[in-house]
C-alpha cells in the first residue's frame, strides 16, 4: 500500500477505490429522461385538473409563470438530490458492499419512498421562517420576488459547493436563503413601523438543529464505533476492504440496510422543503384550488364551528372585545409578526376572528362550497390564527393564564385549522419525489469521491460506514418525527469523521477545514444572495409597475 505525504506532515494510504465511471446503459437514459418528462407532464395535468374542478380560470401568462416557479422549486429538490444523498451512497460504494450505478438507482428509489410517506410537518416548519406579509401576500409581486429569489439563491449556492466537491447541506442553503429574504424584506419595507422580517424564534429553533448537526454526527458515529468494537470484535469490520472484493454477506446486508435507511430518511425530510415552497407557489397563483383543502368532508364542519366557537369562547374569557373584525385582523396580524401574544387585546382579536370563521365555514356547509372569491381572505384568518394559537399554546405566560381543559380545546382547534390549511397534494408528493429521487442517479461522483477518500486518511472500513449511516438515519427519522429540518450531509460527513478517529484513521486536515469553511459560510452566502437577489426581484417588478 503506498502513501503519499500532504502538506502539513499528513500522509494518505492510497488502495484501489471503486469505479465510478461505469457508463450508463443507452436504454437507462432514455427510461431517466421519459420518467423526468412524466412528472412534469403529470405535474401540469394535475394542475389543470384541480383549478377546472373548482372553477378557477388560470391565464396563459400566470400557467406559464406557475410553470417556471414549479420547475425551479423542482430544480432544488433534483439538485438537492445528487448534492446530499451522495452521503448516503459513498459507504456502500467506497466498501464495495454495491456497485456504484445500482447504488444510486437503489438509493433514489428509496428516496422517492422517503418523500412519499413523509408526514408534511417538516414543510410547513420552513414556511414559519417567512415573513408574514409576504406569507398573506403571496400572490402579490413581493411574494413571487420572495419565492424566486429564494430558490435560485439555494441552487446556486448548492451548485457552487457540489462543482467543487464539498459536502454543503441543502437544508442549510435554503434556511439562509428563507432568513436572507426575510432581512431583505424588513429593510426594504417602507410601512410605519416596519414590517415582518425573520421569525427569529422559530428560527432559533431551526439553526440550533443544524448548529448541533455536526456535532451529533461526531459524537455518534465515534461513540457507537467504539461500541461496536466491544460488541462485535470482528477485525473484518474494522478493516480497509480487500481489493474489490465486496465484504461477507452480513456485513453487506448491514451496509446495505443502513444507506437504505439514510435515503428514505433524507427523502421524507428533505423531500418536504421543496414541499412547502411549491404550495407557496400554488396558493400564489391558483389560490382557489390550493389555498384550503376542499378535500376536507362536510361531515367535518359541524365539528369545527363547535370547536371554533369554544376556542373563541376561551379567548374571550381573557381578552378585550374587538371594536370589528377589521382591527381584529390588524392586531392578530401584528401579533404574529412581533411574536407577542400574552395581550387581551390580541385574545380578543382571535375570538372575533374565531367566531367569525366559525359563521363563515358554518354558512358555506363545507371547504369544499367556499367561493372563489372569499378563498384568499378565508385562507389568510385560518393562517393567522393558526399560527397564533401555535404560539398562545407555546407561551409560558399564556399557559399560566388560561387553564388545562382552554389549552385543550384550543389544541384541538389548532388541528382542525392545519387540516383546512396545511396539506400536500398527492400529486406535489410525486413530482418531489421523482426530483429527488432522479437527482440522486446523476452529478453523485464528486461528492462520493470527497466522503469516500478525502475525510479520513484511511480507506472508509465496514464498521466506519456502518456507524455513520446508522447516525444518520436515527437523527434524521427522529428529526422527520418533530418536524425539524436537519442537514443529511452535516450529520453523515461528521459521522465519517467520527469514525474515522474511533478506528484510529485520522483526519485529512485540508478537507476538513473546507467543509468547516463551506459550513461557515453557507448560511451568510445564501443570506446575501436571496437578499440581492429579492432586492433585484422587487425593483424590476415595481418599474415594470406589476
């Protein structure tokens, strides 16, 4: 085995790594390309289909202008896709457990899956980063500059990092990219008093999950290492493979389990970001088919006038009564934005819009029966008090306030609001989980090539691997689970390094410092960027006076 001296006294053994440049086989091609030109096809059938059912007339113009956002917000779940889940591939390549090209088909498929049974909670964890204004708005020209600028903010930088081969995280590009319109959106506001800018609760919450990312994967992938040593003292797994021979069959399977698990996990986290941005976009442009969930049953509305009406009761109990439902809106709007809600006069803004929702759903029959006409500002009330409430229940000074059984109905209220609001059309499942599942079959090398021999300075061993994907999946399913975004890469590059230093390998001390300085310098890249890029947005849109 030979080694080669690196800069700073560092040496890498150099063995036969595995071959990635297997060619694809014609009829692969064509299968890859009549499947990606399926789901768009799919996407626009689907589309057609829900706004003629509700009567909703799209425009020429606006269809082609949903067309482009869909394909971009398509862009970053297809590029996101062979951008992380290189991660989950390179152990099994590097171990020689599968061949590189069944490795990725395999790993897309059960990305796919991943997204396919996601629960959609971590999608609309995103949205809460946005500004509220523009959340309300999001048909309006500041709301389209938001969702453009966002979108192409994080695939530029995700193509930027993965053409040099650095591990960057997807989730940490787009959260920089939601935080950096936010800012930009703040600045630029001319309202008195300012207007919604980054929720910084919510994300405080969100970063500190990617802030730890890194150091969950060390942590776990060494400890669990060491603990497998005890556990099972097999040398075999702790050894660099021999030539191109794949490992023994149990080994292999557990190889083979532990990517599978790490790409389903990362499909139902990461599948559901691009989620939630393509309902943004939906609800933008065609808010009467997508801005309530008109596949709610009629059977469901006498439940939720009752549960509207005790959950205005509760809040009138403890609030000052509204002058009208106009100043009810205002003050529960900035409420939201200002994050302040243990006030009577924010209480009583939503029992004057609890009650008034309860009337208007009540005197519809149904989601299904709303107007066109009165979707938008119906929408907008459920949001407001959906998200209110979220943060009325989470208030330590509001739990002191109201009591146990208040909490409840208002819990339950809660529920029945996200059934009305927050959903995810099977067909946006599809689409999503073919873009990410098909992005992982293509552009993987680059980011393989660093996991597998550039982290540690030996070749990636049986246990190495295993420790790390098994990492990573339990952090990510557990992630999915609490509806927090978490970085597949950080957790799984971390893990890599963590096992390599439990199996005594080292660190390639010039790797490691770019992929710490790539996860530095994400999240104010993508900040600046999406803010630039708002700004641009914006301004082009207000001159040409849309």
């Amino acid at each position: 085995m030979a080694s080669t001296a690196l800069a700073g006294g560092e040496s890498v053994s150099h063995v036969r790594g595995p071959r990635l440049d297997a060619a694809l086989h014609p009829a692969g091609r064509w299968v890859f390309a009549a499947v990606l030109l399926g789901g768009l096809v799919y996407a626009g059938i689907s589309i057609v289909a829900d706004t003629s059912q509700v009567g909703e007339r799209m425009a020429t113009g606006v269809f082609a202008f949903l067309g482009l956002a869909l394909v971009i917000a398509l862009a970053f779940e297809f590029v996101n896709g062979f951008h992380d889940t290189a991660n989950a591939v390179a152990t099994v390549i590097y171990t020689h457990s599968m061949p590189a090209p069944l490795a990725v088909v395999w790993s897309g498929a059960w990305n796919f899956l991943g997204v396919m049974f996601s629960s959609g909670a971590v999608a609309y964890s995103i949205i809460t980063l946005l500004p509220v204004d523009l959340i309300l708005h999001v048909g309006s020209a500041g709301g389209f500059a938001m969702i453009f600028a966002l979108l192409l903010a994080a695939v530029i930088w995700n193509l930027a990092t993965w053409y040099v081969g650095l591990p960057n995280s997807s989730s940490h590009a787009l959260i920089g990219s939601i935080l950096g319109v936010g800012l930009a959106n703040q600045l630029l506001s001319q309202a008195p008093g300012g207007t919604s800018g980054v929720a910084w609760g919510q994300a405080e919450k969100v970063l500190t999950g990617l802030m730890i990312a890194p150091v969950i994967g060390f942590v776990g992938a060494l400890v669990l290492l060491f603990t497998m040593k005890r556990i099972l003292p097999n040398p075999a797994l702790y050894r660099e493979p021999a030539g191109n021979a794949p490992p023994p069959t149990g080994i292999r399977a557990l190889l083979i389990g532990t990517c599978t698990a790490v790409s389903f996990a990362h499909g139902g986290n990461d599948g559901q970001k691009g989620m939630g941005l393509i309902m943004l976009i939906l609800i933008g442009c065609a808010p009467t088919a997508y801005a309530l969930n008109r596949t709610v049953p009629e059977s469901a509305t006498p439940a939720f006038v009752q549960t509207a009406n005790a959950a205005s009761t509760a809040y009138a109990a403890h609030g000052a009564r509204a002058p009208s439902v106009e100043q009810a809106r205002a003050t529960v709007t900035r409420a939201l934005q200002t994050k302040a809600v243990d006030d009577p006069r924010v209480y009583g803004g939503i029992s004057a819009l609890s009650a008034d929702l309860s009337a208007r759903i009540g005197g519809y029959g149904s989601l299904g029966k709303v107007p066109a006409a009165a979707t938008p500002n119906l929408r907008n009330d459920m949001y407001l008090v959906l998200d209110t409430t979220k943060l009325v229940i989470a208030d330590k000074a509001a739990q002191a306030r109201f009591t146990a059984p208040e909490l409840a109905t208002l819990k339950s209220y809660n529920g029945q609001l996200e059934q009305g609001t927050r959903y995810i059309p099977l067909w946006v499942k599809v689409t999503v989980a073919l873009a990410l599942g098909l992005g992982t079959m293509i552009g993987w090398k680059r980011i393989v090539v660093t996991v597998g021999e550039r982290i540690g300075k030996t070749h990636l061993t049986y246990g190495m691997g295993a420790s790390a994907e098994v990492m990573a999946a339990m952090t990510i399913l557990l992630a999915e689970r609490f509806g927090l975004p978490v970085s597949t890469t950080h957790i799984l590059s971390s893990g890599v390094a963590g096992a390599s230093v439990a199996n005594g390998a080292g660190l390639q001390r010039r790797t490691i410092l770019s992929m710490g300085l790539a996860w530095v310098m994400t999240l104010p890249a993508a900040m600046l960027l999406a803010g630039t890029l708002y700004w641009l947005l914006l301004t082009g849109v207000r001159l040409a006076g849309l």
